[in-house]
C-alpha cells in the first residue's frame, strides 16, 4: 500500500477504438445553451428529434396490463417474443406487401440505434470498408469504428437531392466494401427515395457481394401525398438486405426503446447471435405494448401527421417570408437549411441562440458535407414554433443562404430537381 497521504493519480486507459471515434461537434450549442438558461433565457429548442407528442393511451394502457403480469417480470418470454415478431411481419406485409417469415426474418431490437450500433460487429472485420452517408446519423460511422471498420464517404449533395451518387464509388471501394448504410426518410437532410435508387443500389451489392442496411426510421412520417417504399420491397434486395423500423418516431415511444430489423434470415440470424451474447431482447411488457401499437391501424399516424404538417407549414412559411431558402419536406420531421453566406453552421447556430434564443443543431455534427446547412425540427410545440419564427424576425436575422439561395433558384428555373427537402 502507498504511504497516507500520497496522491497518486490513478491512470485510465482508454481503449483505441474510443479514441477513434469523432469528436462530439454540438459541445459548443451545449454550453450556449446551458449559459442561455443559467441567465433566464427562454430558448425555443428545435434542435433536437424528440417527439413532443404522447404515447397513444392504447399503448400506455397495454404497458400497464403487461407489466402486470408476474411473467414479464422475468426475462423476455419466447412466446413475447414470437407474438411480436408475428405482428411486426403482419404489420410490414400491409404497409409494403412484401410477405416475410416472422420466425427467421423478423428480429426485435432494444431500439433501433441498439441495432444499428450491433450490425458491424456482426459483419464487419478490422480493415473492411463500410460505405457511410455524409452527412448522417452519427451512429453509422461511430459503429464501424467500434468494429474495426473503415468508413468511405458517400457524399450526400443537394444537386442531387441528398442521393448518393454510386457511380462516384470507384471499383476498389466496391471490392473491398463490407457493408453500405442507407438512412430513407433522411435524418439530417429530409430527402426521400424511391424504388427506382433502391434498385440500383441493389444491384450493385449484389455484384460485389455488399449488404445493404436501411435506416427506415422515418417510413411512416411524410407528406403530401408521398408514402416512403421499403428497400425490400425491390428486386433482389431480400438477398442483401436488411431495413430497421422503429417505434420512437411512429408512435411516439423515444424512450421506450423498441424496435426491429426486417430481411435476409443470414442477415438476421448474424445479428440474432451477436445479440445474444449481449442482451435479453426487450422488456416484455415493452413487447406487448409495441405488439398492441402495431395493430392500431393508421388513425394515430394521421393524426401526428396533421400536427406536423402544420408546424411544417408555420416553419416554413415564416422562414420564407423571412427570405431563407427553405423548402418543405415530403419526409422525415426535419427541415435542412443553408446558413448565410461565409458563416459555419456552428457560429449560425450559436448566432441565432444568443441573438433570438432559438436552438438548431450545426450541420458540421452530422458530417464535413453537413457544413453550410444547420437542421431544425418539428418536435416542440405549434406555438412555440410560432414563437422561432416571430423571434428571428425580431433579431432581424433573415436571407440565410445568401448568393447561394439565389444559385439554387436558378437551377431550379432551369428545370433542375432536387429531389429531397424541395420534393
């Protein structure tokens, strides 16, 4: 033992695959943000992607009864497990008519962040690419570097609608290429797919032996006459691929951490043994209230939908009038909006924090081609948005985008596109 008194300093040591992960970007919007409310600032935060909106009561009351329940206070049950993977199959078969095997192609997940953080593991050796969108939910990149994996860019551009461009990836990426992420609604950019790119993606994985993940968190959350089509629901794409659904942004459970991953029963089954060896499946009351929430048919969507139409419509409309170049999104409860010419997205959004008490999150957080755009969100209070809106008219900060709103409509009276936020 060392002598009373001394004070050696213990040293800890980090693992290098922690030390290989990005830094955390939005540290700085942090801490404006915790000076802003120790001075007794109100701040409007549609910063973040937290749903405001309740859990539906019949989900609610379905947690109640089940937790109940003396077997749920044990581990997941095998019969929880298959009523959920049962429901989650009848529920992906009408909402995209693709028929799939509860037993071997349906897989619960303690949310699907927890799943997507899990598949590289599974699948990915040290050295192996991963193609990773930029810019996108950071979890892609950060799980590939917890395996060992090296991330390729596909650069997300709104020329060309938030699609990455696969003729960009040259034949050696392709080659070595382990696992490609696809994220359709888009978080952070709010572009959309359609059948058509899925197909060609499958195409090219099926030609130099990729998997094909989709992020389909977003899937039920859209507009104007748009309904977002499944990965799987194209060609081929059973062989490859495999789609996350999620409860957090459909019916409001964020916190309830649920969801599940749909496809290729090789795919499901990795992912099923590495999950194994980790954790227990979900709660089993949470599985029988996401069962419940599956069978309550559309009422509740559309009634989430029409909340956030409207907060769209304010936001939009407002930023307009304020002359941002901002168009409404056909997907996803996000707007992806340029900063004013010459400004980071870090210094706007610290900008429009201290000047209108207003949070958004810096486009640098999701990625180096997430520079120039910072993204607000859908998710507080009608009037609160009301409120973001009359506040940056205050502080009189309007025509964000500068020259290059101006370059953006002239592509547009050119005939060009963009086939994501502008829809």
């Amino acid at each position: 033992m060392p002598p009373a008194g001394d004070q050696r300093e213990v040293v800890i040591h980090r693992a290098e695959r922690l030390r290989q992960l990005p830094p955390y970007l939005f540290v700085e919007i942090d801490r404006r943000k915790r000076e802003a409310l120790k001075r007794g600032i109100d701040l409007v935060d549609p910063g973040i992607g937290d749903p405001d909106l309740p859990t539906p009561p019949e989900i609610v009351e379905r947690l109640r009864d089940e937790a109940l329940r003396p077997e749920n206070h044990r581990y997941p049950s095998a019969g929880a497990v298959e009523a959920f993977s049962r429901e989650a199959a009848r529920w992906f078969g009408r909402r995209f008519g693709v028929d799939v095997d509860p037993g071997a192609d349906v897989l619960p997940l303690i949310g699907t962040k927890e799943g997507l953080g899990h598949l590289p593991l599974a699948f990915v050796d040290p050295g192996d690419v991963v193609l990773v969108p930029d810019p996108a939910y950071p979890v892609y990149r950060a799980a590939t570097l917890l395996a060992g994996g090296v991330p390729r860019d596909l650069p997300l551009v709104e020329e060309r609608g938030f699609l990455p461009d696969l003729e960009q990836v040259d034949e050696d990426t392709w080659r070595g290429a382990r696992v490609v992420f696809l994220n359709y609604p888009n978080n952070p950019t709010a572009a959309v797919a359609d059948e058509g790119f899925y197909g060609a993606v499958v195409q090219k994985a099926a030609e130099y032996n990729v998997i094909v993940v989709n992020d389909a968190a977003y899937s039920e959350i859209t507009f104007d006459g748009y309904s977002s089509p499944s990965l799987l629901q194209v060609d081929g794409a059973m062989d490859v691929g495999l789609e996350f659904h999620s409860f957090s942004k459909t019916y409001n459970m964020c916190g309830w951490r649920v969801g599940f991953a749909v496809g290729n029963e090789r795919l499901i089954s990795g992912l099923a043994a590495l999950k194994a060896n980790l954790d227990s499946h979900p709660f089993g009351a949470v599985l029988g209230a996401a069962t419940r929430a599956l069978q309550m048919g559309d009422d509740h969507i559309g009634r989430t939908l029409a909340v956030y139409r409207e907060r769209r419509d304010i936001l939009v409309g407002g930023l307009r009038g304020l002359g941002w170049d901002v168009h409404p999104p056909r997907g996803s409860f996000y707007l992806w909006v340029r900063t004013p010419e010459g400004m980071d997205s870090v210094r706007f959004a610290t900008d429009l924090i201290e000047r209108a008490g207003v949070v958004v999150a810096p486009g640098a957080g999701f990625g180096a081609a997430g520079e120039g755009y910072v993204r607000m969100s859908l998710t507080c209070e009608t009037e609160r948005v009301r409120l973001a809106v009359e506040r940056l008219r205050e502080a009189g900060l309007g025509n964000p985008g500068g020259r290059r709103a101006a370059r953006a409509e002239e592509h547009h009276a050119r005939g060009g596109e963009p086939g994501g936020p502008a829809g």
